[in-house]
C-alpha cells in the first residue's frame, strides 16, 4: 500500500500500547490507517517498562520464596541467581512479544512504518523519505526519562538500561522517590544488591496516601534498603570506580551503580509540535481536552505524552475512546477520576480512588482500617505486615478511597476497582460474604470506623 494525499484516515505516531489500540480499533470501524514507529513496536511498557519491570520482580522474589519455603518445611532449599540467565530470557520475551505486537496490526490491515514522523502542517506527516497525509493524525509518542534534576544524572542509569543488566552491582544507589524508584530498589535488594535510595521528600510516593508512604517506608528499611531522606540532592559525580551523590547538608552517598529514578518527561521533542501551533504546557505536553483534542484541528494526542494520567490501561483506553468517537459513532470519553494502579515493591501496593487527605477536603470522611500479619508469613515468625484501608463518605457511605499495601495487593484492588468505579457503598461491602481464609476477605470485614474526620 503506497501513500498519496489523503490515502489515510489515520496517521499515528507511536506504537506503543496507546497507539497500536487506537490503530487497531479505527481500523476495525474501517478506517484506512498508517503508523509511524522509529522504536521497537510495543512502546515502554512492553519493551522497557511494565512487562520486563515485572519479570525481573518475579525474578527478585524468588529469593524470599526460598527463605520462607524452609519454615514450611522444605530442606535443601537454595540457589545462586544469575542476572545473565535473566537477561537472555527476558531478551527473548520481549523479542515475542513485538512479534505478536507487529502481526496484530498487519492482521488488523494497519500499515507500519519503521521511522522516525515529523509534523511538518496539519494533516502531513513526514516519515523518511516519504509524505503522508491524514484527515487526522494522532500523537502517542509516549514519555522519557528526565535527566535535568541535578548536574552529573546523565551519568546514571535510567529505567531503561537498568533492565538490560547483566550482573548485579554490589551496591546501588537510587535517586528518586516515585515508584520507578521505589520498584528499582526493592527489586535489586531482593537480587542481592544492597541499595540505598535518596530522596528530598521525607517519604517515598509523594501524591498517595500517606498511611501507604509510611509503611512502604518501614517495609523498604526491613529489607535492608538504607534510605537517605529529607535532604536536598546537588550533583552526581564519578567517584574513582563508582559514583558519589552531593547531598545539600554537604554528605556524600557513594555506590558502584546509580539508578536515575527522578521522573519522566513527555517525548514531544523533534515531531514538529511546537512548529505547527499544537500548544505544550510547562512540562512540554501536549495540552488536549476531554476528547484528546490538541489545540491544532486534526491532532489529537492520547497516553504519557499529555500528561493525564501515566499508565499503560488508560493509554490504551484514550486510544480506543478516540477511535470509536472519531470513526465509529460512538461518542466516548475515558474518566481518568477512578483509576486503579499498583507499586510493585515487595511488599506491594495497590490502590483506587481518593487518599484519606483528598477525600477530607470534599467534607467529612470515615475511614476504616485493617493491620495484620497475613497467615502465610505469620506460620514462620515473619513480621511483614498488610494494611487495609477504605475511605469513606460520611455523609452517604460511598467508598471514595481504598487502598492497600501487602502480598497479592495488586491483584486484591484491581478487583474491588469495579465496585469503586460502579459507586458502591460501605453498606454493600458490609453484606458481602467473605471468602475465607482471604487477605482480602478484610476488606468487607472492617465493621467499626477508626476516625472520622471533617465532620462539621
């Protein structure tokens, strides 16, 4: 298929999960569509992100798997973990993966174009050698890491080639305190790096709840991780053979390896945004309304590039939305107010809906709370702990909030995200009957409020 004015319906730029489900589904209504991809095909969650993220923690948790197996009963119980077994593996994954990610768009009848696109007018695309042209172009070229936030973090890794490691570093030194950095650290301590993370806040996690922040602080401390909170970070250096972080209060952190975790940007730089008229905020995202619209007819923009809301689901539900609304008829917007998410540190978090502080401010809030050893660590003597939490509306007793940080807390609140999303009521929760012996059973156990607050 060869391209002249007006060919396309569709042009996106990106095929990461956002843009692969928009192309998908537009071509499904019958649009004619291209994409432009000068990466792998799958974008950051399959290729650097999510999906290897995840194989290297299960790879990580095998370590306490086997320590707690011996209190169970089982001897001879060991091993000796090498990270380039892993990295062979996860390399042949991922290649799988692409390969299925680049069939679903040839069987979907989308062509793919291996290149790098540039905006050069409404409409015009720009990929290599060739011009194309759409009626509507779509930008899903996802996030990066930022590497500004202190002189000398252009010498540290990033999520991305933290992943490709062959060997664990003896030492590691994480900079940052969201949770790229907080899934970093706890994964390389459980492979055996012994890990240290620095932070200017005083608890990792800045926008979740902070009965979760604290905890998740006490549980990273448990396993070992030192964590260097509260101080002003003022530039990374080499350090003979390793690194040294320069702290405001004039200490210095030193490791063999560094982990830059301190965010990440949108990738809007170099597609000819900006030269075209479509308006980027501060943070340079493409600023777009409820229907993904950018400020320039015929562009639209949907996943990590405008800054909504970070996460691989809600990428690929504006992606969709957009295809159906555009193409199909159908009319539909993503509610980015109840999303669930998950920090997959051991322990885990996950969570949906407003924290304790948010919901306070909409009126009075009850909030109910579980604290317990959950049996399978409590057999052995263990001191992990899990935390429930629901947040409530004292008014109506919709649940606003809940959240949890604990084994399986993941997989717990997706589940209880439906009944959040669909507005159920604490009454509800209460007359459910319990699965037992659950963790998650808790849940619709908590009878007796621990504290209301805001009450007039």
């Amino acid at each position: 298929m060869s391209a002249s004015a007006g060919d396309y319906d569709l042009i996106v730029i990106g095929a990461g999960s956002g843009g692969v489900a928009a192309a998908r589904r537009a071509a499904a209504h019958g649009a004619r569509v291209l994409v432009v991809e000068e990466g792998r095909v799958g974008g950051t969650c399959v290729i650097r992100g999510c999906v290897p993220k995840k194989l290297m923690m299960y790879a990580a948790g095998y370590a306490q798997s086997l320590v707690e197996a011996q209190g169970y009963g089982w001897t001879g119980v060991g091993g000796q973990f090498e990270m380039a077994r892993w990295a062979d593996a996860k390399a042949r994954e991922i290649d799988r993966l692409e390969g299925i990610y680049r069939r679903l768009l040839a069987d979907s009848g989308v062509e793919l174009v291996d290149g790098r696109a540039r905006l050069l007018a409404p409409g015009v695309v720009e990929a290599g050698e060739r011009r194309l042209r759409a009626a509507r172009v779509l930008v899903a070229t996802g996030g990066a890491p930022a590497r500004d936030a202190l002189p000398g973090l252009e010498l540290a890794m990033t999520s991305n080639e933290i992943l490709d490691l062959r060997a664990v570093p003896e030492t590691l030194l994480v900079i940052g305190g969201g949770y790229i950095a907080v899934e970093f650290a706890s994964i390389l301590a459980g492979l055996g790096a012994r890990v240290t993370l620095a932070l200017r806040d005083t608890l990792p996690l800045r926008g979740f709840d902070a009965d979760l922040r604290a905890r998740l602080a006490r549980a990273l401390a448990e396993r070992g991780i030192g964590i260097q909170a509260g101080v002003g970070l003022r530039a990374l250096e080499r350090d003979g053979s390793g690194f040294a972080l320069q702290r405001a209060d004039g200490s210095r952190l030193q490791a063999a390896a560094v982990l830059n975790a301190t965010g990440r940007r949108p990738n809007t730089r170099g597609f000819g945004l900006e030269e075209i008229g479509v308006k980027l905020d501060a943070m340079g995202a493409v600023v777009v309304d409820a229907d993904s619209r950018s400020s320039v007819a015929g562009i639209w923009a949907i996943g990590d590039v405008t800054q909504r809301k970070n996460l691989t689901p809600v990428a690929i539900a504006e992606g969709r939305a957009f295809a159906d609304t555009e193409f199909g008829g159908q009319a539909s917007r993503v509610d980015h107010r109840t999303v669930a998410s998950a920090v997959f540190t051991d322990p885990p978090i996950g969570t949906v809906g407003l924290s304790e502080a948010e919901a306070v401010q909409r009126g009075p809030v009850d909030v109910y709370e579980a604290d317990f050893r959950p049996m399978k660590t409590a057999f052995i003597g263990g001191s992990v702990r899990s935390y429930m939490k629901l947040v409530v509306d004292g008014l109506d007793e919709r649940v606003l909030g809940l959240h949890m940080i604990g084994a399986d807390a993941p997989e717990i609140v997706q589940s209880l995200a439906v009944a959040v999303t669909l507005g159920a009521r604490k009454r509800d929760f209460d007359r459910t009957i319990a699965v037992h012996p659950t963790a998650a059973e808790e849940f619709v156990l908590m009878r007796t409020a621990a504290r209301r607050l805001g009450t007039p």
